[in-house]
C-alpha cells in the first residue's frame, strides 16, 4: 500500500485527552508538533481531544459500555465503576473511530487509560504509534485508571501498555534510557516549536537586543506537581536567591502560581501568576535568565527550547535541565545552592537557536512508513 512518489500511504486516527494547539501547556504544544510530523507523512489525521470523565449520565453510560462482553471482561480484570467507566468511555471513543489496515492509531497521554481498546484496533488491522509525553506512573501523585493503584506502583503496568506498540517515540532521552533497560525499544523525538511559535520567540529575541537585562524569572505551570514543588524549593530559599540576584528583581509567573503568594515572599519576590502573552513578553525581553526548578519527574520541559529560541539563557536545576544538558544557553545546577551561585555570578550571554530535530523525526516517519513494508 503505497501512494505517490513510492511513499506508504496511512491514515492516522489521534486520540489524547490533551489539544493540538500551539498555545495553553507544553502538553498541548508537543502534541501540536506530533500531529504536523503526521501530516507531513499521512495521508489523512484525525484528531480527538477526549473527555473519559463527565456528567453522570455520560459516565453511566461509559460504565454500561465497560461492561459490554465486547470491552473483553472489563468487569473480572477491573472490578470497580472507575475501572468499568474509563474502558467503557475507550470503547465508546473506538465506536464511532472507522479504523483498517491502513489506520494508525496514536495515543501520547492516559496511556493505561486507552489500552482496552488496543486489541480490538489490533483486531481490525491498525497499526499503534504512541509518544508518550512522560510516564504516568513516574509522577507524584497519579493514580492507574484502570487499578485505582497509586504512582509508583503501577509503572509495569505503564510499561505493558507501551509493549504492544508498535512504534514508540519519547519526548525526552531519559525516557528513551529507562524504556530501554525494560526491552523497549523506542526513538527519541525532542520537542521543537511549530514555525509560527518560532516566529514570536524570534521577535523576543530582536526585542531583548538592548534592553537592560534586570530581573530573573521563574517560570512554570504550578499545575503540574513537580514544577509547583520545585517553585517550592525556591521560594523556601527566597532570601538566598534574592540576595545572590542583587540588583535584579526576581519575578514568578506562571499558570495557577497565584496560589504561591505570601506576604513574606512577596517582599522579596514577586508572584505574579498567571499572566497574558503581552505581560509574559515583557518579562521575558528583560530577563536576565529564566530559572526552572522541578523534582524529578518524566518528560522534558518544552518550554526550554522555546526560551533559547527566544535568546533567553535558562539556569535549571539537573531534573529540569534532563534532554536539554548539551544545549548553548542551558546552565545546569546541581543543587539550590548551585543555583543561587550560578545567578549570583550569571554573565547573559545570548545562547543560539537550537537546530531542528530534523533526523529524529525523519527516524520515526521511516519507522511508521516501514509498519506496512512487511
């Protein structure tokens, strides 16, 4: 099956409970970059931006749906109602999905979430592609959908899920070394923005030439738990930050950090929380450097590429910094302290555009193409 120019001809069928969008959390812009890699390949993408929890009688119908003999004995492998409405809300999803042979069928988040329907899509010819954005099962704080067991004792089941694919394609090169050393072979694929995002952060990085470089930024989403924790730890170190910043202000701004306000930090630094895209450029044209703090986790932060194409130089602690080490412009401290030393001593250099992944993507469109070789 192959369409012009000797190239495989596919349709992709994507589902996520995330939006392909370049704007909103580095979630919905790495996916954003998935589906234009598909594009660039496929034939047709379909995407669906899923709901698996909702009003009552949309969940009641998904745990009826869970219970059907097609769901294949959600009742004896789950056996309870949350168990039963995430497989049934699955199936529901793959009822009204027209999927083939020539289907691939790709998934990046939930993962557990969408596994009852991979051997019904198996069933009916589908090829599976996943790009998990990290490992659910490696965050603080997550629960299995379908066991109710609690991160992290459900990461074999996790990598159960991302065995039966086909194609496996990681955001971050940790990810890729973890799976590996589970018999998981997988392609790495770091995150990039999308030619129009890239055209806003070039205007950033005109607007920064000249301009008085006077304030450090701690950026990130207080949304997700191991960047609220590490914002934590760097609130907790206020008065040594502060004063290793001297004569720089020390902003906070990102989405939901409104919550990070108290009055003895906000003496020192300033919490301004979730802002507008104006005010954030503002911040970021006169930054001396962005500081991102994070416990570990899975994944890779996107929005350290988007800085250095902004001419943004980044100071990140190790677990921040994972995927990015090698980069111009990237300062990597190995402790709070470090970092407090790194902005007391930091020169702003302006770091170069990072290169395109250009070959890793071509990797991974060679590998889906050569599913139908076979």
């Amino acid at each position: 099956m192959t369409g012009g120019k000797g190239r495989t001809r596919y349709d992709v069928v994507l589902h996520s409970i995330h939006q392909a969008t370049e704007g909103g959390h580095g979630g919905n812009r790495r996916l954003s970059q998935v589906v234009a890699l598909l594009r660039s390949s496929a034939a047709t993408v379909t995407c669906s931006a899923d709901t698996f929890g909702g009003s009552l009688a949309h969940n009641l119908v998904s745990v009826a749906r869970g219970a059907l003999p097609s769901a294949r004995g959600a009742w004896g492998r789950f056996r309870s109602l949350r168990a039963l409405r995430n497989s049934g809300a699955a199936h529901r999803l793959l009822d009204w999905t027209s999927i083939g042979s020539s289907t691939l069928l790709v998934f990046d988040s939930f993962l557990r979430g969408y596994e009852p329907v991979f051997a019904r899509a198996r069933a009916a010819g589908a090829r599976l592609a996943i790009f998990p954005q990290n490992l659910d099962s490696l965050t603080a704080d997550s629960i299995d959908p379908l066991t109710s067991k609690r991160a992290p004792t459900w990461f074999h089941e996790e990598l159960d899920v991302l065995r039966k694919a086909d194609v496996v394609a990681c955001l971050s090169r940790e990810d890729q070394w973890l799976l590996s050393l589970y018999g998981i072979a997988s392609f790495y694929l770091p995150y990039y923005p999308s030619p129009s995002l890239r055209k806003e952060l070039h205007g950033i990085r005109m607007l920064r030439a000249g301009i008085r470089k006077d304030r450090f930024v701690i950026l990130g989403s207080a949304v997700n738990r191991p960047t609220l924790d590490g914002m934590k730890e760097l609130l907790e170190r206020s008065v040594a930050l502060t004063a290793a910043a001297g004569a720089c202000e020390v902003v906070l701004v990102g989405f939901g950090t409104e919550r990070l306000r108290a009055a003895d930090v906000s003496r020192r630094i300033r919490v301004l929380g979730g802002v507008s895209n104006e005010v954030m450029q503002e911040q970021l044209v006169s930054a001396r450097a962005v500081i991102c703090c994070q416990t570990g986790t899975t994944g890779a932060l996107t929005r350290i590429p988007e800085l250095l194409c902004a001419g943004v130089p980044v100071i990140a602690t190790y677990t921040a910094a994972r995927s990015y080490f090698h980069l111009d412009g990237v300062h990597v401290a190995e402790t709070i302290d470090d970092l407090c030393r790194l902005a007391r001593d930091f020169l702003c250099m302006e770091p170069t555009t990072p290169a395109p992944p250009t070959q890793y993507e071509a990797a991974v469109l060679n590998a889906i193409e050569g599913l139908w070789s076979s």
